[in-house]
C-alpha cells in the first residue's frame, strides 16, 4: 500500500473521531490521536485480511482501498459506537500521565 493512500485512511480515521466523539465534548488533539491509535489495529485490519500474499517475496499484496466501506465495516464491528472507547481513553490517559509512559503512534 502506497504511504499516500495510508496516510488518507489515517487522517480519515482521525476526521471519524472528531465527528463521532467531539460533539459534546472536549477533546484535545492528544485524546484525538490516542483514540484513533487505539482503534487503528481493528480499523485496518479488513484490508489486512484482504491482502494476497506473494509467496515469492513474502509480502502481502493490497487493492484499492476505499474509506467509507472501511468506515461501514468499522461502525458494523462497533468501533464507532457506544462511550466504551472514551472511558478506556480516560483511564489510559491517567495512567500515561501518572507513569510518564509515552503513547505510540502509527507512522503515516
């Protein structure tokens, strides 16, 4: 997958976040950021699952990737519902801050 198409789901992702979580409330672009990371693993892993592996180089080979059908796939597995995510943000955010651990985030 191109680094440019990457970065589009990335930065789509973090739009979805916004507009699924912000209203209402008050959040910050670290809380923006570290939700979307935590999500990133199941959001992406449709493509994942259908990429075709080169068994001559071992690398696994991805098609078009289309934001609103992995979108519809995310909000069909939950990802997008429920406050389950923001509760788990805060306690992850107060524990970061207590232990001085530093968040990872995906590079785009």
């Amino acid at each position: 997958m191109e680094p440019e198409e990457l970065a589009k789901i990335w930065e789509g992702l973090n739009s979805a976040v916004i507009d699924t979580y912000g209203p209402g409330t008050s959040l910050d672009v670290p809380t923006i950021l570290q939700l979307s990371t935590k999500l990133w693993p199941d959001f992406v892993q449709p493509i994942i699952n259908a990429g075709i592996l080169d068994e001559e180089s071992g690398e696994l080979i991805f098609g078009r990737v289309d934001f609103v059908g992995l979108f519809a796939i995310g909000k069909r597995k939950g990802l997008f519902s429920g406050e389950e995510i923001v509760k788990c943000q805060t306690t992850l955010t107060t524990t970061l801050k207590a232990t001085s651990i530093q968040p990872f985030f995906p590079r785009v």
